[in-house]
C-alpha cells in the first residue's frame, strides 16, 4: 500500500509530459501482464484475461440536473422505465450474445427502489448473471439488500474531486450533495458489496492530476478498512453532453492513456474498466496496455438491446460501434482470453 507522499510522487511522474510515454506503458503492460495472464489447459502460451460486460439501462427518469448528462431532468428526452420482465428480455438478448457480466444502469427516481433492483438482480443470478449496478447513492440497507439478492459490484463516479465545481455542475436534486455521493462506496463496502468501483468524468475539471490523486487516496483508505475487496477504476471522458455544455477542460488521448497507467502501477491487481465511450483503435491500444474488463456492443438507452429505442433517447452514442463479436475476435486474435 502506498503513502499519499508516494501516491503524489507517482502521479505526477507518470503524467508528466517529459517522462517518456514507452516507459509509462510498458510498466503498465508488465504489471497486467504479470497479473492477470492465465494458462490455457489447451495451450502452452498465457493468455491476458479480459472480461467482456454490457450495460442495461433499466429507467432514464432522472431528478437530478447534471449539466452534463442528457438524462438530466426535467429535459425532454424520450424517457422509460422498464418493467423486471423488461429487463429480463434485455438481459436474454445479452446473454444469447455471451455475456455473464450485466451493469444495471439507472438515473435517480423513485421507481428505482431497493426492491425493484432487488429482484432484477435475484432474477439475473439465477439465469446464471453476474449483475452489478450504477445507480444514485443509497443508504446501507439498501446496499444490503442488494448484496443480498446476489449483487457482484458497484460503480459510482465522483464525477469530480473539486468542491466547488462540484457545486456548479450539480446544481439541484439529490446529487448535489458531495459528500452523501462520496461516502456511497463505503456504505456499499460496509453492506459487504464484493467489487467497489470508482472513478471521475475526465473533462470537468482543470486540473486532472489533482482529481486522480484524490480518486486514489479515495480507493486506498477504504482498502485500508475493507482489505478483502476487488477494486475498480473506470476513467469516463465527457462524451456527447447535452447542447449547450462544452466540456471545459477535454483530457487528451495521451493524457487519458497515461492515468490509466498510473492506476496500473498504484493498484497492480485492481480491474480498470473501459467502456465504448471510446473510438476502437484507442480501445484496442489501451487493451493491450492495462484494462482488463470493457463492455461491448452497448446501448445506453433503456430497451435498447429490443428495439424499443423509438420510446426511450440514448444517454448518449456510443463511439465504438463493433459489435461483440468483432471486439472479442480482435481481443483473441491479440493474445486475450475473454470472459464473460
Ligand atoms: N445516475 C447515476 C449516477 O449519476 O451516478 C448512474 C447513471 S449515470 C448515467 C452514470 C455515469 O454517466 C455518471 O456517473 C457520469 O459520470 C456519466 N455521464 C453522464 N453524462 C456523461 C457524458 N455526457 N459523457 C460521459 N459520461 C457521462
Ligand atoms: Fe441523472 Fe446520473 Fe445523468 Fe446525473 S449523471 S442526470 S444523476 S443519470
């Protein structure tokens, strides 16, 4: 475990623009090499593991007024709320395509209830689903509920680590309280969620390496308390924000691929997480660098996988737009082994 001091010194070196970018990247490569290759019993070569996920968008209503998002209220998207047997239709198109790993995605309403999640992620277990959840903070018995019904992990970005800025992008609703938003993944911990995954959106904020820094101090004190669980990182860059929103300060690909490293060297078995957010070309880079689990052929709208995108918008397009065979072919053909 590192020392903030160290934590400091690490990120500053690793993002600084003369510290040069092949050796940033090949001490990101070594450590998930070293990690998380795997022997095949067919095969006499290692194979790096990458777990492949999908999202589902279960309700895009959403009190909250992130400046950022399009799901922002009270907005005029097309918005709906599916039903479990609707999402359960949604995760069958999802595992007729392979996949295990289902993120149950949700903006923050009423009709998003413990129960309701509950039950969607009982009903994924037991058709042999890995579920896990982005949704609004809860409190721990909510968790517990959750964690309960079988629920693998939580993400939940801070979206940024500045205060004030905090404040300007979260003007109204449940989510402009920074601190109820920060405290939600140790409540999760403390519920005995199993996966705890952070991260920010890249763009917010002037000043990336502060908000890297605090995301890792973050991530290391709750692992100091809950030594037993996996971590995550995803590293979200604004992408398609509502008309009217510019993202201040856009992180630039070398930057972007630069953080990734620095959370490779800093938590060497820790999941890092991308998602179609981002073109292919710089997916397969990275993939080959340090991720270990991205999703694929993803909708981000609710019924999106069952053609009922005439009722509901999208959050946003994604950029990555191959299908998940294509991406799982290119991931074998490059020395992965791809799980589900
Ligand atoms: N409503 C929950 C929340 O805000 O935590 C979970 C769902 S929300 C759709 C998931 C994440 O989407 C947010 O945490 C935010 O970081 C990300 N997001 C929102 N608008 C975005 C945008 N324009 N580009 C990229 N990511 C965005
Ligand atoms: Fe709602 Fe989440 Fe979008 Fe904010 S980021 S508007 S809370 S869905």
């Amino acid at each position: 475990m590192f020392s903030y001091s160290d934590i400091t010194q690490i990120t500053t070196r690793f993002l600084h623009p003369e510290t040069p970018l092949d050796m940033v990247v090949e001490e990101a490569r070594h450590l998930t090499r070293t990690i998380f290759s795997q022997q095949k019993s067919d095969s006499p070569h290692s194979y790096w593991q990458m777990r492949l996920f999908a999202p589902i968008y279960v309700s895009n209503f959403c009190m909250n007024q992130c400046l950022y998002c399009g799901f922002r209220g009270p907005g005029t998207i097309r918005r709906s709320h599916l039903s479990v047997t609707e999402v359960l239709t949604e995760a069958e198109v999802l595992m007729n395509r392979g996949f295990r790993s289902l993120l149950i995605v949700a903006g923050e309403s009423p009709r998003v209830t413990p129960e309701y999640l509950s039950e969607i992620i009982a009903r994924l277990v037991q058709q042999n689903g890995v579920p896990s959840v982005e949704i609004a903070p809860q409190p721990v018995e909510n968790y517990a509920k959750m964690v309960a019904a079988g629920c693998s992990g939580i993400t939940l970005f801070q979206e940024t680590y500045n205060r004030d800025l905090y404040q300007q992008y979260h003007p109204a609703g449940p989510k402009s309280d920074y601190d109820w938003r920060y405290g939600a993944i140790e409540r999760a911990a403390e519920a005995g969620m199993p996966q705890l995954g952070f991260g920010f959106l890249l763009g917010l904020a002037a000043d990336p390496r502060e908000e890297l820094i605090a995301m890792i101090s973050q991530a290391s004190d709750l692992m100091k308390r809950f030594p037993d669980r996996n971590l995550g990182f995803s590293l979200p860059r604004l992408h398609a924000a509502p008309n009217g929103f510019k993202p201040p300060f856009p992180v630039g690909d070398e930057l972007f691929i630069r953080m990734y490293c620095t959370l490779r060297v800093i938590f060497p078995e820790a999941n890092l997480v991308l998602s179609t957010r981002e073109k292919s070309e710089l997916r397969n880079q990275l993939a080959s660098i340090c991720i270990t689990q991205m999703s694929a052929g993803s909708s981000t709208a609710p019924g999106g996988y069952t053609q009922r995108t005439e009722i509901s918008d999208p959050q946003f397009e994604i950029t990555d737009e191959r299908s998940v065979t294509e991406v799982q072919n290119w991931l074998i053909r490059n020395g992965h082994h791809v799980i589900y």
